[in-house]
C-alpha cells in the first residue's frame, strides 16, 4: 500500500491563480514528519517545509501555505498567486521515527501558465 | 555552507563498463541515502548509512549495485557492469537525523547505451 498518495498527477494553472496540492499518508507509527519537496526544471530537489506529527498547526512562508489536518491524514500545500517560476513537480514525503523509512509520493507536476 | 556535492553531474558509457558515482554529504550528517529516479518508478531509496555504516540496502536492484561510505564525508556507489536498463538519476542526499529532512545533492545523470 501507498504511504504517501498525491492524487493530483499534473496540475496547469494560469499566473495569479491559487492551486492546491493534495497529499495523503498512511501510518500508524505516533511520531512522524511530513515533507513537502519542489523539483524544478532543472532537476535538483529542494526542501521546502517539516512537519512534525505532534504540532497541527499550519504555516506560512511567503506565498506558500500547508494545512496539515490529522483526522484526515492530509497535509496540502497551497500557493497563493501562482508565479511562472513555481512550475514544478511537488514531491510530498513521510518519515516514521521508528524505522527512519523516508516515503515519497509519485509527484504533483504543476505548470503556471503566463 | 556547501550542499551535498555529487559527481559527475553526467556520465555517459557503453553497457559491461563500470560506472562509479560519488558524494560528499553535508558536513556533521549522519545519515547518507542514495535514490535513483526515473520516469518510470519515481524516486527509489537504494541505501542509506548512519555513521558511515549500511543500515538498509534492500532498494539495492541486484549484485551489480555496491555502496560503500569509506569515511564521513565521502561515499560511492558502483555499477559493475552497466546496462541500459541503470540509465537514471542517480541522487544522494544528507540528514543530520534519520527520520528529518534530507538534502538533496544536483544528481548524476546516467547514460547507458
């Protein structure tokens, strides 16, 4: 099974739009840690945020938004304003404190078109 | 500070040659993985280390893959012999705690004709 299940394969928004990315996992370890990643065009692989299993709280960075919600199992990851530069594909992740096992889901590719 | 430092960035060769891929991890991180990606089965954890030592090799695709982490700051991975089936992405990444954020080093893309 999954852990991690990005539903949304590809996503295309105009600029200026808000676009949600949708990410689910499965665990049944008390401590986890929820990762959003961005690969760009260019190929590398940028940390974007953690989350830690234990803090609900959502956060804001700039344009960038996640709402972690555990009774849904759900940590999604908003853009405000889309730009041409945030065209990427979006990896969400889970790691489990227990076994140090990193899950990535298959990847959310998202275009803003100018 | 420096990142995770991966070369070569791109390796081309013929299939039956050997290829050896290196990476510096972050300094004072523990933990040091491998991950191949390809469009076809995304991003796969081959191994990783802590303390310079193999924890999990099971990603490992056959005898022709071998990791080794010599000391802190350097490890590499082998293929012996390649084929075209390897062509990939090949990335490393750093942790300072295993089950924390990784980073990612620029990746070595790997050619096999």
């Amino acid at each position: 099974a999954q852990k991690v299940t990005q539903a949304q394969t590809e996503i295309s928004v105009v600029e200026k739009e808000d676009v949600t990315l949708d990410c689910v996992y499965e665990t049944r370890d008390t401590t986890y840690y929820l990762f959003w990643y961005k690969q760009p065009p260019s190929g590398e692989l940028v940390f974007l945020i953690r989350r830690n299993s234990f803090d609900e709280q959502n956060e804001i960075s700039g344009r960038y938004s996640w709402n972690f919600q555990k009774s849904t199992s759900s940590f999604n990851f908003t853009i405000t304003a889309s730009q041409v530069v945030d065209s990427a594909v979006y990896f969400c992740a889970l790691s489990e404190e227990g076994s140090n096992q990193f899950y990535f889901g298959t990847g959310t590719s998202l275009t803003v078109i100018p | 500070d420096a990142g995770v430092i991966q070369s070569p960035r791109h390796e081309v060769t013929e299939m039956g040659q050997e290829v050896t891929l290196r990476c510096k991890p972050i300094s004072g991180h523990d933990y040091l993985f491998w991950y191949r990606q390809t469009m076809m089965r995304g991003l796969e954890l081959l191994i990783y280390f802590n303390n310079n030592v193999p924890i999990d090799d099971s990603g490992m695709p056959e005898d022709r893959f071998s990791a080794k982490m010599p000391n802190a700051s350097f490890s590499t991975l082998k293929i012996q012999p390649s084929e075209p089936r390897d062509s990939a992405v090949y990335f490393c990444a750093s942790s300072g705690r295993g089950a924390y954020e990784q980073y990612f080093g620029p990746g070595t893309r790997l050619t096999v004709t």
